[in-house]
C-alpha cells in the first residue's frame, strides 16, 4: 500500500513538473478586443500581468477605431495594439486570433473582454487542461460564479435558452455557449472555417471545433458588472444568435434540423385534423408535406457524412 502512494506521489510529481515546464515554455497570447473602454482596460491588462508572470505571454489588443484613448492606455500598459479593418465583435477576434498565431507565434490563445466583466484571476484555470494535453478548447462557464446584478434577467434568460438550444441540438457539453472568455490551441485556426463577425461568434466558434473533433471542455469562472456602456443589443443580438444556431443545425445535423420542421407540420396536421371536420383539405396535406422533410433530410444527412472524410483529409494535407 506504501508503495503504490508513492508512485501516486511520483506520478502526480512528475506531472506537476512536466505542466510547470510547458507553462514557461508555451507561448500564450491574450486577446482583448476594445471600443472606447478607457475606463477598464487599463485594470484588465494589470491584472492581465499579475497573474501572467509565471509564464512566456503578450497581451494582444485589438481596438475598434477607439476615440477616447482606449488604445494609448492600452500600450502604456505593455499591450501591443492593432486595429481591426472591419466591424463587429466577431471581426475583431478573427483579427487577433490570427495575428497572434501568424506574428506572434503563440501556441494558445486566452480570450476575453476589456470591461472587467471577466477576472484576468481565471486565466490559469483556462490554459491549465491545454497545458495538460487534456483539452484543445476551454469554455469559461460565467453562470458557476456569476455577481448579483452582473447580467440582466432578460440577457440572463436569453443566454441560458441559446446555450440549451446549442447544447441539445449540437451536442455540445457546455452549459454557457456565449462565453467571452476561452482559452484554446492556436492550431485549431488551420482547420477551423468562422466566419460570422458579431456576436453569433462565439457558438459558430464551438461549431467548427466540435466538427473537427476538438477536445472540449467547460470551466467554472467568476463573472461581474461590466464598466461602462454595452454594446449588446439583446433582442437583435439574441436572434442573431438563434438564426446562427439554426443555421449550424443544418450544417452539421440536417436530419434534426428537416425532421424538426417536419415534425412541427405532422403535429400541425393531427392537431387540426382533431378540431376540423375530417372532409377538410389541410390537415391532410400538412401531414403528407412533412414526409418529404424527413427524406430531404435523411438525404442530406447521408451526403453531409461522406462528405466530411474528404473535409478531413484536406486539412491533413494543408
């Protein structure tokens, strides 16, 4: 019994030593996108630092054309600063992911907000499972740690309903899909296709890792009220989000996304066939109409997954 915990002992030595080795060696980048934050950036980026000494790592802040001197804050404090070319959310992430992967040559990328919403604190926990080779995608789940007052009831609500939608209809495992705050191996960019930039981002992001087999994890991460004005809008930014997720059904479960339809015109149908007079056209017609959505689907489906070998292979060979 002596034995067997010291080589638990041993073991578990041996793999603190090996985290602790890739913790200084691994090259991690940062992310912050920005507009107008002057009034938080400068916190995150200090409490960026504070908990990044230990490793090899450069804060990366990619700015939205700013006009009150978000970005000079944000090089005073060590951050490097590049501007995005378009607009959104999205765009600005895509702009940061591959600039940290093409010029700085990081191996993992963190990303989260610049309003204090998120707690640099967390960073660790995140890069930890990659560190490990226990992960290549780390969720920050916010509703685990979430501040009084932080999030709105109705963005509360709207979150949740989203994140069981994506979880149920994409398989997903994660319990807080529109999470800001990830940390991830850069490699998965050479396969990975995103290519919404709003909001939507960050399910469509969970989508194309989940397509290319990405191991992916969810962790619990304190949330708080974000400094300054938001930028969310959450009933355009909400259907948005729910038009991308309908979209990614398609994309990767055509058989759920067809036999659903199908499925709501086959209730439709019984359901008036119940309270009509049974010489009446419609009910009938509405059950007939949802037998070709579930053979387009099942078509679909069958041409979807031989065509998702040849996706592979082409990105083994790129």
């Amino acid at each position: 019994m002596t034995g067997k915990n010291e080589k638990l002992r041993f073991d578990r030595s041996l793999e603190e030593k090996t985290v602790e080795a890739k913790r200084s060696a691994t090259k991690i980048a940062v992310v912050l996108p920005t507009l107008n934050e002057r009034w938080a950036v400068g916190k995150v980026l200090d409490g960026v630092k504070d908990v990044m000494d230990v490793y090899e790592y450069r804060m990366l802040v990619v700015d939205g054309r700013s006009i009150d001197g978000t970005d000079e804050i944000a090089r005073n404090k060590g951050a490097e600063v590049i501007y995005q070319r378009g607009k959104g959310y999205g765009e600005a992430l895509k702009t940061g992911f591959v600039h940290s992967r093409k010029r700085l040559d990081a191996e993992v990328i963190v990303m989260m907000d610049a309003d204090l919403s998120y707690d640099p604190k967390d960073i660790p926990e995140l890069v930890a499972p990659i560190l490990k080779d226990a992960a290549d995608l780390v969720v920050g789940n916010r509703f685990t740690g979430i501040q009084k007052g932080a999030m709105p009831l109705v963005n509360r609500v709207g979150n949740k309903l989203l994140s069981l939608i994506a979880k149920l209809a994409l398989r997903l495992n994660i319990h807080d899909t529109q999470s800001g705050m990830r940390a991830f191996k850069s490699e998965l960019l050479d396969s990975m296709d995103v290519v919404t930039r709003g909001m939507p981002f960050a399910i469509e992001m969970l989508a194309e890792a989940l397509s290319v087999d990405a191991r992916i994890h969810e962790i619990p991460i304190r949330y708080r009220s974000r400094v300054g004005k938001t930028k969310l809008n959450p009933i355009k930014d909400g259907g948005r989000i729910l038009g991308t997720t309908l979209r990614l059904i398609y994309d990767t479960q055509p058989l759920l996304f067809f036999g659903g339809i199908g499925t709501v015109l086959g209730i439709v149908g019984l359901f008036l066939h119940a309270i009509t007079l049974p010489t009446v056209a419609l009910p009938f017609l509405l059950m007939i109409g949802a037998i070709p959505f579930f053979t387009l689907g099942l078509v679909t489906s069958i041409i979807k997954r031989h065509k998702k070998p040849a996706r592979a292979k082409r990105d083994v060979q790129s």
